[in-house]
C-alpha cells in the first residue's frame, strides 16, 4: 500500500493527526469545560502537539545550525508576534472600558510569552515550540557519542524538568520546552516506522504488537476518562506519590498519543482534516480572535453558544475550528503566506 501524501510531498497522516491536535486545543480552551472530560483531554493536547511536531524534524538536520535557528523564528515568531498583536486589537474592541493601561499589559504578556499567563491561552506554543525546535536541533548535532546517548539525554532532562518544574517559570516557555523534550524526539524516532507500517511493509509481528498496543492504550483511556486519575492505582489500595503521579501523566499521554495516532492513520484519506492539519499554526495564532467574534456574531443573530456538556463542547469546538479555517486560515495560506513566514519557497525548512 501506497503511503497517502498531499501535494507537495506531504505525508497525509501526519497532517491529520495535527487536525486532531488542534481541534483539541480549541476543545479544552471553552470556557467552562471542567471535570474528568476537560482534564483528559488536556493531559494529551500538548504532548500530542510536539509528538506531530517531531514527525519531521529530521526536514530541518541538513540546513546549517545559524540558517535553521533564523528560517524556525521566521515560520513561528513571526506569526506569534503578528497574530499575537492583532489578538489584542480584536480584545481591545471586545472588552468594555478597556485603556492603555489594558493594552500595555497584553504586549508584555505577549512578549514574556508564558503558559498560563497569556490573554490568548494558545499562543504560548508557539515560542515554546521555537524554543524546543532550537534545543533539540543543538542536541542532535553537537552532543557527543552515537544514538542511545542522545536519547537517555533527551530522556534526562524532559524527565527531571517534568518532576522539577510543575508551573511555567521562564519566558516563552523554556522549562516547558525542556519538559516537552520527549515527545518531540519521540516523534522523530518512530516516524519511519509508522510510515512502513502505514505503507504495509512491517512483519506480521509488528502489525499484531501494534494492534495490541493500540487495544490495551484504549482501554487505559477509556478507565482513566470515566473514573479520573488515581482510579487504577486505588484499585489495589496505592496512594502515588509525587513522582507516581507523573508517571501516571505520561502514561496517560503517551497511551492517548497511541489511539490518535491510530485514528489519524484510519482517517488521513479525509481532505477537509488533512487541510486543517497544514494550517495549524495560523489556527493556533487565531483561536481567541475565533472565540471573541463568533459567539458576538451568533448573539447578534439571536443565538447563544453553550459549552457546558461534552457534546455542547465538541459541537462548539467544531464550529470554532470550522470558522476559524474557513474564514482566516484558508484566505491566508493562499492569499497572505508572508503572514505565516512564508516570504519564499525555498526557505521552507
């Protein structure tokens, strides 16, 4: 079998499973979303973003170190900071009463681009993301030894920053970035692999550890979305400690990174999650504008968006996405590409 690809080389299940990556950011940023629905999904948005990012860093190892750093702001700062400061035209026009003082206040939390401390939660990706991109493009060229010592030093720190670091500390989300080491370089390993399997060309083996992986990752989803985190552990009377709790996280993380990427793989053949799977970094920069404008366009018709339930939620989290590519991140992609970074094509890394 043949593996599915867009134009321009592309692979189409890597586009879709950053379709799926989006859509979930957009789902866990309704406001009012709470509760075991909310918070599963959370713990796999992120790691599930920077695993589809790894799937083609090895595009970037062949570019000089210098011309890579600058080509990585140009596609990602730029963007941050040009979308970032119309985010704050459109809040200035929505929030009654705002002043200077307002104003002021949103450029320095652009600027200092912290998790958690933004007036648009997703932005924070994206200087995040620059960030990772650039440490672990240094790692991979200029850490001594072969292979398994990059990965156990890649494994070290994403580990001890994830049990040292529980809240962001250091602008545009450095400690984070350390954190989401793993899943990027993790990414980067098995892309080969689940292409071959993708293709057909792995042994019967593979296939039949795959499909049990798979099973047994859904079934730990599933548990830990009905009943919560801790469930499994208090089954058999054990209180996790700190470190047992993260542990937990990352099970949690890489087995939903499991399922997904399975789903991604059933529905790569759909352009419309292809499509959006190309434009998620414009559909990252714009999803506060989405959510300001939209729900006043409904309201101006009458009409008002709920998000209290799961199917409330993943009904307006469709909606907003929809709305978002259609009327922002198509135009620009085919209209604007300066926008995005795009200034030629050949810069493209």
């Amino acid at each position: 079998m043949q593996q599915p690809q867009n134009a321009g080389g592309r692979i189409a299940w890597v586009d879709a499973l950053k379709g799926i990556g989006i859509y979930l950011i957009y789902l866990i940023h309704l406001p009012g979303m709470s509760g075991n629905f909310n918070l599963f999904f959370m713990i796999i948005a992120g790691p599930l973003f920077f695993f589809a990012g790894g799937l083609t860093a090895g595009s970037g190892h062949s570019w000089p170190f210098g011309q890579f750093v600058l080509l990585k702001a140009q596609r990602i700062l730029w963007p941050y900071f040009l979308f970032g400061g119309l985010s704050i035209a459109v809040k200035l026009v929505s929030v009654e009463n705002a002043v200077l003082g307002d104003v002021i206040g949103w450029g320095k939390q652009l600027v200092w681009g912290m998790r958690n401390h933004l007036f648009a939660p997703a932005l924070w990706f994206l200087p995040c993301y620059f960030l990772l991109n650039v440490f672990y493009e240094f790692l991979y060229r200029y850490l001594p030894g072969k292979k398994p010592v990059f990965i156990a030093v890649c494994c070290v720190i994403s580990g001890t920053t994830r049990l040292l670091v529980d809240e962001p500390l250091l602008p545009w989300g450095a400690d984070y970035a350390l954190r989401y080491l793993f899943y990027y370089m993790a990414g980067e390993l098995l892309a080969e692999p689940l292409e071959k399997l993708r293709c057909g060309k792995a042994k019967r083996g593979v296939f039949l550890a795959v499909g049990v992986t798979v099973l047994l990752s859904a079934a730990y989803c599933l548990v830990n979305y009905l009943y919560g985190r801790g469930y499994l552990p208090g089954l058999f009377h054990i209180t996790l400690a700190y470190p047992g709790q993260v542990a937990e996280l990352f099970a949690m993380a890489l087995t939903g990174i499991v399922c997904l990427t399975a789903l991604a793989m059933a529905l790569a053949n759909l352009p419309v999650l292809q499509a959006i799977g190309q434009c998620t970094l414009v559909l990252c920069c714009t999803e506060t504008i989405t959510k300001t404008l939209v729900p006043a366009l409904f309201e101006a018709i009458g009409l008002t968006m709920h998000y209290e339930t799961p199917l409330l939620g993943l009904c307006s989290a469709a909606i907003f996405l929809a709305a978002a590519y259609f009327a922002i991140a198509r135009p620009v992609a085919s209209y604007l590409p300066w926008a995005i970074g795009r200034f030629e094509d050949r810069n493209r890394v």
